[in-house]
C-alpha cells in the first residue's frame, strides 16, 4: 500500500486495557503447537493461518539467561511476561558474538576464539527459547554481524591473521572499518570459521529441554547477520558485490542444508544495506534460499532526525520513513515474498537516555509508523510483522557518559552506543500502550484474512 503526506495525520492509536499496562492479553501461554512458521506467497503462515507479528528485538537475552555472571533469569522471566502480556511476543535475539578487541564490543563473548565457546551463554540461549516456548513466543536468530560492537565479520578476519580494525580509532574510523568487514566476503578462511560456528547453533541440541534447535518451532527463523553490506557505498562496496550476492545465496543454500524446518532470511537494512541501489537489493535477495526479506529504519543514523531539534526534524523524519517504507513493499512484490521490519527505533527528547525521561517525538513516531504497518497490512501488501529496536525493559545506564561497562544492566542499546538511546524501558508507559494497541491489530489482521489465505509453502 502506498502513502501520501497527507495520510501522516491519520493514526492509529492503541486501546489499552482499563485494568493497567499488565493486564488483559488476548495472547495465550502454554506449550507450543508443533507447527513451523513459513512463507505462503508474500505472506507468513503459522498452523496454517496468516500470521502477523508485532515484536521487539531483545539481543542480549542469551546474556540475560546465562547461569553465570552475565545473568539474571529472574529479571528475564519477568521481561518475558511483560512482553508477552503486552503482545510483543515475537523476539530478535543474538546467538552469535566473537571476542574482539575492539573497545566497545560486548563482552564476554560466545566464541572466544575458533570453535571455543562460552557454554553458560549459551546455556542462556536454550534458556531464553525454552521460555518463549512456554508462552509460545517466537525468536528469531542471527548468526553474526556486520558491524564491530559484537565481534562479526571483522573479528573472523582477525582470527585468519588480519589486524584490529576499530571504527573509534581517529587513525582509522568508520570507512577503514567498512572496507575491512566486507573483506569477509573474500576470506575464505574466514568464511568458513563462520560456517562451523553456525553449523554448531543450527545443530544444537537445546540442553533445558531436549529439543535439537532444528526441531524447535519456537525459532521462527535463523537470520545470517545482522545487517550485512558489501561496503561502503559507492565503488568500495561495488566491487564487492558478487562476493556478497554469492555469499548470501550460499549460507542461506547451507543453513537451509542443515535445518528443513525453518525459514532464512539476511538481516538486511534493505535499500541502505545494499548501496542505495533497489536493483542490488533485488539481486542479493532473489535466491529462493533466502524466505522472506528485511528493513530497518535508522533516523538517527541516516541524517533524518535530531533528537536536540526533534520538533524541526520529526516532520521529515516521518516523510522519509514512509517513503522508505514504500520503496520496500514495491521491491516485495517484485520479488514475490514477505517482507518484515525487524529493526525501527528513535531517540528520546532531547537526546536523553534514562527511564522517565520525555518520549514525545518517539510516541509519535510510532503511532505513525505502527499505523502505516497495520494499514498496508490490512490492504494485503506483503509487510508481516516488526521488532522495535530495542527493549530495554528493567535495564539503565549506571554511568554519567551512558556508555556501557562490562557488569552493567543489559539494555536494547549495544556497547558503541549511549544505553538508553533507543531503548523501551518498563517505565515508558504510553510508548508501551502504543506498542500494544499495534500488536492487538496485527493479531485481527492475521485473524481477518485468515479464510482468505492462499499460496504454497516455500
């Protein structure tokens, strides 16, 4: 579905129920059917209707659910429950981290070095999935990163005899350190570290409750990286591109090879993730071995928004997104799948980073966005489902920088970053209503046009 400027007025906003934010759910809990979400033409399917999602990433929970230091299971139960209670019940969950010596990246990590992991983080894993199982959330996997504040692609170069490249270095910075991740793509040394470590995950055997992950319907799906890019934009990242196509079609053919069950998707930012050029987008993705497709929604990031200015800079930050949007729905179609939005975010007033601190401009902009979602859904464009980057829930930042230290409260915002930037905390009530009026109408939506469902499994 398309839109125009003046459809930016018209918003949903989200019935919350009159007992309070903890209330109500019309999400249910108990042991999860034993049917595996899938693509059905631009559509997902779960037990054999449409199914439509609204969700949160929470990429720490393996952190969170570790029986060591990083961990605190009990604080995980209770996001859990919340999340659940308010209908985000669909998580993007990291399970993949390589120790680095990059400054801000997250430590400890899960794979140490080659094939030596932290087996209390991922211990944490099959506890956060064995959770979800419970309430018959879903979680999506990525496998890797792109970008430095996790290990990723950058780190595996470090393993097969590459130097540290950090982004933060004034004697390197950010363009160094995109020319040197896309190096990956041609290491094939490298490469193939990462192929071990994900054929470890795929094949896993979840050691609370016995399920082999490739037999857990509780995973809606496993995704390569988060955010992949063969660069920089322009030539930097145009002679990389058919590294980066191959590279694609052959760990989606891979992971595919080692689990029949579930579906794989890139991670992908969309248009921005392959160097502003829609025809690169719909060469990366148009391998039958990648299901569905991806965007993300970086304000901040991409120039749009000033949260120091956010009244000036909001009005073209929702026509961009949109515009962004639209783009993105017109590139599903073309190539026949579903598409989801598995990262949006926006800072709070002022640039502020603690709990009770005004979210005006990010109210607003979710009402928006989650309004334009619903709508387009409902008028059968192939949009499924998103993930709010991120949920912060009980997490704040303990340091007057707001930088984060290893021991510190998880929160949605990763290590390079101000904790509490992006973040939805417990305490963010109307931001929480919003979310949840959204994910009461993906959930008509997916019951709606259930009889009219029609396509075949892929």
């Amino acid at each position: 579905m398309t839109y125009s400027r003046s459809s930016l007025s018209t918003v949903f906003f989200a019935v919350v129920c009159a007992a309070g934010l903890g209330a109500c759910s019309i999400f249910s809990t108990g042991p999860e059917p034993e049917d595996f979400i899938r693509v059905q033409g631009t559509q997902l399917v779960h037990n054999g209707a449409p199914y439509y999602f609204a969700g949160a990433n929470m990429w720490y929970g393996c952190y969170l659910g570790s029986p060591g230091s990083t961990g605190d299971r009990p604080r995980l139960l209770r996001e859990l429950d919340s999340l659940n209670a308010f209908g985000l019940t669909n998580l993007r969950l990291l399970a993949a981290s390589e120790a680095s010596a990059i400054r801000r990246s997250v430590k400890p990590a899960i794979q140490q070095a080659p094939g030596v992991l932290d087996d209390s983080l991922l211990q944490g894993l099959d506890f956060v999935l064995a959770e979800m199982a419970k309430r018959r959330m879903h979680a999506v996997l990525f496998l890797g990163n792109y970008w430095e504040w996790s290990g990723g692609f950058s780190q595996y170069n470090v393993w097969t005899g590459g130097p540290t490249v950090d982004p933060e270095d004034t004697s390197q910075g950010w363009s160094a350190f995109m020319d040197y991740s896309a190096t990956f793509y041609s290491n094939e040394r490298a490469m193939q570290l990462f192929r071990d470590y994900v054929k470890t995950i795929v094949t896993r055997t979840n050691t609370v409750n016995g399920r082999p992950y490739a037999a857990d319907p509780t995973i809606m799906s496993w995704q390569l990286v988060n955010e992949p890019r063969p660069g920089r934009d322009g030539d930097p990242g145009r002679k990389n591109l058919p590294q980066f196509n191959r590279w694609i079609e052959e760990t989606a053919r891979f992971i595919h090879e080692l689990d029949t069950n579930h579906m794989v998707s890139s991670g992908s930012e969309g248009i921005v993730g392959t160097l502003q050029v829609e025809e690169y987008f719909l060469e990366a993705y148009r391998t039958p071995s990648i299901d569905y497709l991806n965007l993300h929604l970086w304000p901040l990031n991409w120039g749009w928004f000033d949260p120091t200015a956010w009244e000036a800079t909001l009005p073209r930050t929702e026509t961009n997104a949109v515009d962004y949007f639209n783009r993105h729905m017109a590139l599903a179609r073309v190539l026949g799948k579903p598409i989801v939005m598995d990262e949006f975010g926006l800072g709070r007033d002022g640039g502020r980073i603690h709990p009770g601190t005004p979210t005006h401009a990010r109210d607003r902009y979710y009402r928006m966005l989650c309004s334009v979602i619903e709508d387009s859904a409902r008028a059968g464009a192939p949009i499924a489902g998103s993930n709010i980057w991120a949920w912060g829930g009980e997490g704040e930042a303990r340091h007057p920088d707001g930088m984060w230290r290893p021991g510190d409260p998880w929160v949605g915002d990763p290590p390079q970053e101000p904790q509490g930037r992006n973040s939805v905390f417990m305490t963010d009530t109307s931001t929480i209503g919003i979310l949840r009026g959204h994910a009461n109408a993906m959930f008509m939506v997916g019951k709606r046009s259930a009889s009219g469902s029609s396509g075949s499994d892929r």
